[in-house]
C-alpha cells in the first residue's frame, strides 16, 4: 500500500516528466521551422540570382 507522499512524489515526476517532453517537443518544433525559414530564404536568394543573370544574359544577347 502507497503512502499519500509516495503518491504526491509519482504525480510530481509524471508532470516533471511531461513537462520535460513537452518543452523538447517545443524546441524542436521551432528548430524545425528555422529550418524552414532558412531555406526558403535561401531559395528567394538563389531565384533572384538566376533571374539576374537571366536578365544580363539577355541584355549581351541584344
């Protein structure tokens, strides 16, 4: 049979404990849509790239 302290201490490490889940699931939900965002600037970067040349090629080709 539990002591009510002994019952107190499992809830507390349960709640620690997903608590603890629960932060890490944050951290790596932003990190992933760093990620992301990182990428997507680095793809609007490399378009505006190819568009530039594109538009240089053309004004040697004329």
């Amino acid at each position: 049979m539990t002591t009510p302290s002994a019952r107190t201490e499992g809830s507390r490490f349960s709640l620690l404990t997903l608590g603890r889940m629960a932060a890490a699931s944050l951290l790596v939900g932003l990190l992933a849509a760093s990620v992301r965002a990182e990428s997507a600037d680095e793809r609007a970067d490399r378009e505006a790239k190819v568009a530039q040349e594109l538009r240089e090629h053309q004004a040697r080709g004329m």
